[in-house]
C-alpha cells in the first residue's frame, strides 16, 4: 500500500524572468487551479477522470469531423470550395440541419463567421438570385470582416483576438469559424513557422471560453495525381499538432464541379472518411444558396488523375522545357501533374540543364 495518504497539487509557476518556483496548495475544489495564471498543474490521473466525469460528452458540429470543444482545420487549394463549405456548416449549426453522411448533433446555436476572404457585396452574390431573393440566415448568424476606417492597429493578430474575445462575450456564441487562416498570417507573419503564436492564441481563446474552431486553410498547389494528406496544409508541422481534428476537401479529376472530402486527423473518434471512404459531393447553387450537395461515399483513387506512361511523360517533359526553357522544375510539375524529382531526373538524362 503506498505511504501516500493524500496528494497535494503542484503548481510550476513561471517568472518573468525566466526562473521557476513550486508551490503547493490544498483545496476541496477538484477544479480549482485547471486553468490558473501558472504554467503546469499537476494532479492524479484519477483526478483528472473525476473531473473530466463531470462535463458534458461533446457533441457533432459536422458528423465525425468535427466536434464541440474542438480547434478543427479545413483545408483545400484556392477556389475549391472552403468558404462555401465553411457558411454552409455554419448555416446548418444555427438551424440544426444535418445530412445524411455527417449528422448534427447538438442544439441549434449562434455562429460567429469571421469572413477576411469576401467583400459583402461578393458574399451577397453567392446567397442571393442575381443580388434578388436572397437566403434567409438565421438571425444568430454573425459576419464579421476587418473595418477599413479602424487605424489603431498596432498588432494586427492581438488586437483581431482581442476584438474576437469581445464579440463572443457579447454574442454569447460558442462556435467560431474563421476564414481563413492564410489571410491573417500575411498580415503579419513571413513564414508559416511563424503561425505557431497565432495558434496558440487560437487555442487559449477556445479553452478560456470552451469554444469549437473550425479554422480554414489554404494549402500549396497540389497535383490532382496525388492523394490528400495533412502535409497539403500550408506550414502543416505547425498548424497540425495544434489541431484537434483535420478534414480537407480535394477537387476531382471527373468533373470540375465534382469534390470530395477526406478526414485527415481526429483525437475525438477513429478516423471514418479515410482515403477508401470520402464523402462525394458537388458544387451546386440551387436558387439563392450556393453549398455542397453530398451525393454519396466513394473511394479517393476514383477522383485521382490517373498516371501517365513513363514515357509520355517524358516526351511532355522534354517538350514543356523546350517551349519554356526559364520554368523552374516546381512549375514544370504543378503544369504537368507530376513531381520536382522526376521533371529533375528526367532532364539529366538527356543532358539538359536543370537549373
């Protein structure tokens, strides 16, 4: 039997300059000190269950994807369909609709968009029949966009958390979706290394007001040879370990309004939509609303481009560089659906420079 009779909670406190101090406290209150002003607390692992026991299971914002108290990413290439998909998930958590393929299941609630992607008259566009009979939000949808008369800005990205802080406290909304991810790094970050500060600003925000994320993302120009995986995130090493959950949408190779989504990462559930299970869709605008239509379940390799003869390949290689001898090897890829490596290997091998 051990010789510990009880067990006192450890706080590691940090000072501003750097040196630490442990100090230890007795408390009734299980759930005292989860959240404090010091770095580390530390209880029993048992403990840590007892108080877990006592909060509510999280619920599905959109089906297994992503979850209530989650920091998700959606991610897909420019002009794919984020922001779409983004307001389509935010209309249906303020109305409570689902589809067949991922069910909502919590209670209707307000939505906070950040829309940095859309001017308003754009965004009026997409929800409206030629700017007449436009859709009906629900009424605790909010939108909001960067104000361009404010010029207090000193730190764009704290004075935006500041700002979002302060919308949620008087909205009272619990769900936030921003949009996107690429346009407030830019404003002040030159590497996507960078976006680490910004996360996890992201992420105290969430935890201080128990809040779900769901963050969009846009990712580098990806081959449409190549199946989707978490390294098609911009900055993915940083951006990912923050994530909770990670879904992505990729373009199809049948159809150019033809889409297809995969999950990518999950800490809630096991992974469903894996690459032999993504959800089917299409980009359809019937009257005033443009969405995703969810048509069934399929596996990736069918909306993948299928690969060319080696030595077609080649000759496509071979005859691009000819006509465009000042393209780098990534252009040469991205413009015939294939890899740095091979456009490299197969100019050596004629004898052509690759620089």
């Amino acid at each position: 039997m051990s010789g510990f009779k009880e067990f006192v909670p450890i706080n590691i406190h940090v000072n501003s300059n750097g040196a630490g101090r442990a100090t230890s406290s007795k408390s009734p209150d299980k759930t005292k000190n989860i959240i404090s002003d010091n770095l580390l607390t530390i209880k029993p692992a048992n403990e840590w269950i007892d108080i877990a026991k006592n909060q509510p299971m999280p619920n599905m914002l959109f089906g297994p994807l992503w979850h209530e108290g989650e920091l998700c990413i959606l991610t897909a290439d420019t002009n794919v369909g984020k922001s779409i998909l983004g307001v389509q998930i935010a209309d249906c958590i303020t109305k409570g609709l689902c589809n067949p393929y991922l069910p909502f299941r919590a209670e209707p609630q307000s939505v906070i968009y950040g829309d940095f992607e859309l001017s308003y008259k754009q965004f009026e566009n997409r929800y409206s029949t030629d700017y007449c009979n436009h859709y009906q939000f629900a009424d605790n949808l909010f939108r909001l966009e960067i104000n361009p008369d404010f010029s207090e800005l000193v730190d764009f990205n704290e004075q935006l958390l500041l700002n979002l802080e302060l919308l949620v406290e008087q909205t009272g909304s619990r769900v936030i979706i921003i949009d996107n991810l690429t346009f407030l790094r830019t404003q002040s970050m030159d590497t996507a290394k960078e976006a680490l500060p910004l996360m996890q600003k992201l992420k105290s925000l969430k935890t201080k007001y128990g809040l779900s994320m769901l963050v969009l993302a846009h990712s580098p120009k990806r081959s449409l040879f190549n199946p989707l995986t978490r390294n098609d995130i911009a900055g993915s090493k940083h951006l990912a370990n923050f994530a909770d959950s990670i879904f992505a949408i990729g373009e199809s190779a049948q159809d150019k309004s033809f889409r297809y989504i995969k999950q990518l990462k999950s800490r809630a559930v096991e992974i469903v939509f894996d690459a032999e299970n993504v959800i089917e869709c299409q980009l359809t605008k019937a009257s005033n609303f443009l969405k995703f239509e969810f048509t069934g379940i399929g596996t990736e390799r069918n909306h993948l481009k299928e690969e060319q003869g080696k030595e077609e390949l080649e000759e496509k290689i071979l005859l691009f560089r000819k006509n465009n001898p000042n393209a780098s090897l990534r252009e040469m890829a991205n413009h015939l659906g294939t890899n740095a490596v091979r456009v490299m290997r197969t100019l050596k091998r004629n004898n052509i420079d690759c620089q």
